[in-house]
C-alpha cells in the first residue's frame, strides 16, 4: 500500500477555505463557526455559493456547477492553506465528477475537514490524489458550533497534531483484540453507495476501517454492511473502529447486528469510539497508519496526522 502524502499543519493567520459540498447551511451556524475559527487565529474565506440553496432540490446547496466550481477554486487557490466543510447532508457524489482531479493534485496538498455525506469527497482524496484527510467536524456543524471537545481536539490535529497521536475513546471491544492498518471509512451508507464508482476503493486490505451513521433503522446498516461483504469492500481489512450510531437504534440490537456482520472477519472490532454524528466528536485522520487496541479503546497513530 502506498502511503498517503499528509498536508502541513495549520499555523497562526492560515487562510482556511469554508465550502458547502452538500446540503443548504444555515447561516447563523456558519457566523458561529467562522467565529470560531476567527478564535483560533485563522482566516476564514467563504466561498461565494456557501448560502445558496438549489431552486429545485432544496436539498442541495446550490448548484452542482456551482458548489463544484467553489471546491475546486479554494483548492487550486495558492493562498488557501485547509479546505473545510461547511456541513454534510448530500450532495457530494453529484459534484465529485466536475472536479478537474489532475489540477487538484497539481495545486499540491493542504489540509481538508468534514464528515458524514463528505465520505465521498475523503475516498476520493484518497484514490484521486493520495492525501491523507480529517474525518472530523465541520464549520456550521451543530456539534462543532456548540461543543468544545470537538472543537479543541480538531484544533490540536490541526495545529499541534503531534499531541493528539492517540486517541482514547473509553468505549468497549466488540471484537477484543490488537491491528495494525491504514486508517479509513467514514458513513457506512456512503461508503456503499460508493461502490462501483471511478473512487471507490475495490477491498479494505491493510486498513483499519472506521464506521459510522445517523439516521438509518438497522435493516438499512444491515443492507449496507451486508453489500460491502458481498462487493469484497471489507476483504483484508485489519480491524474494525465503530463510531457513532445516533437514531439508528437501540445499542443492544446494534451490537447484536455488527456481532452477526463483522464477527465473522476475524480481527478486532472496538465499539463507541466517538467519532461521527456524536456530542464531542474526535477528529480521525484517514490515510495514517495506526494500531488499534480494541479491548483498551485506543488508536495510536505511527506519526502526527499533518507534517
């Protein structure tokens, strides 16, 4: 497996791109979270279709043109140090093809944030330029506007990321058990919907897989599981960090569901590792290599997540 390349750490007075990829943002959470960043000593850079909203699909924020040609000018932007997502929902998957991939990875590495439906834009990141991303909170997510551990252990990755080179969930092991691997993943339902398309990953070999979701009864995360066993998706896969699980169910019959779909692969599988759709949400660096403790709740990154 080739390494992914990791991004420079963000230093006082970084010029950080703010982009909507998927669903319409609120603007009052937008102002909290600039403000936020503002905080930190960065500069925030909205990017101009940010507020929009589709005229026919409410749904989206704006355009497919539109919110692909404001991903793709703050990344070629020289000036611009992160990209960071405004917000999940969907929409990434419709833009993903518009991106002129090789200017992308003319305009070199630099730091990229956001989870949930943005699952797609950190595969292809990975495939298409081979960088290392954070799956970590957005800037007008509720959890980040309003949450100071998402907020500081996402400012430490991107500023100080070698103090955070384990991460310490206080959850349990499913599967107990130690791995080393890759770190990967994102929302499971997006990592199914994936499949098949020019920046999906074929297997999980050598990775450490990261799952998560919100919203979904558990036949659906049965469904979505169930198909990345039969695609192969999870073939060599090295161990298993289940993340948040908001709306999906009671706790007992998701472990009764990840027991019957993920004992069978025979490497550690750790539960409750807060990250995703969660109060206080880690940041997890995708593209690093780790070790996984399952029965201790611990991942341990090899280096810090950016140079």
């Amino acid at each position: 497996m080739t390494p992914l390349v990791r991004p420079h750490r963000l230093a006082p007075g970084a010029r950080v791109a703010v982009v909507a990829p998927s669903g319409p943002v609120p603007e009052e959470r937008l102002q909290a979270g600039l403000d936020v960043l503002r905080g930190w000593d960065l500069e925030p850079v909205v990017a101009p279709h940010v507020l929009d909203r589709h005229g026919t699909f409410g749904y989206l924020a704006g355009t497919d043109a539109d919110r692909a040609a404001d991903f793709q000018d703050a990344w070629c932007d020289p000036s611009v140090d992160a990209v960071l997502c405004a917000r999940g929902g969907y929409g990434a998957q419709r833009f993903a093809d518009l991106l002129d991939w090789t200017a992308m990875r003319a305009a070199g590495p630099k730091v990229f944030v956001g989870f949930s439906d943005i699952t797609a834009l950190h595969e292809a990141f990975a495939v298409r330029l081979g960088l290392v991303t954070l799956h970590g909170p957005m800037a007008a997510g509720v959890d980040f506007v309003k949450n100071t551990r998402s907020q500081e252990h996402l400012r430490a990755t991107l500023f100080a990321p070698e103090t955070v080179r384990v991460l310490a969930s206080g959850g349990s092991a499913l599967v107990p058990g130690r791995a080393r691997g890759v770190t990967q993943g994102g929302c499971l339902s997006l990592l199914a919907a994936e499949l098949g398309t020019p920046h999906a990953r074929p297997t999980a070999d050598g990775a450490l897989l990261c799952l998560e979701d919100v919203g979904e009864e558990p036949y659906r995360l049965d469904r979505c599981l169930t198909q990345l066993l039969r695609a192969g998706r999870l073939d060599g896969v090295r161990g298993v960090l289940l993340g948040s699980w908001e709306e999906c169910g009671s706790a007992d019959r998701l472990r009764d569901l990840f027991a019957d779909r993920l004992g069978g692969l025979g490497v550690p599988v750790a539960e409750d590792f807060g990250f995703g759709h969660c109060a206080g949400a880690l940041t997890v660096p995708f593209g690093v290599s780790a070790e996984l403790d399952a029965g201790a709740g611990t991942l341990t990154l090899d280096e810090p997540a950016l140079r």
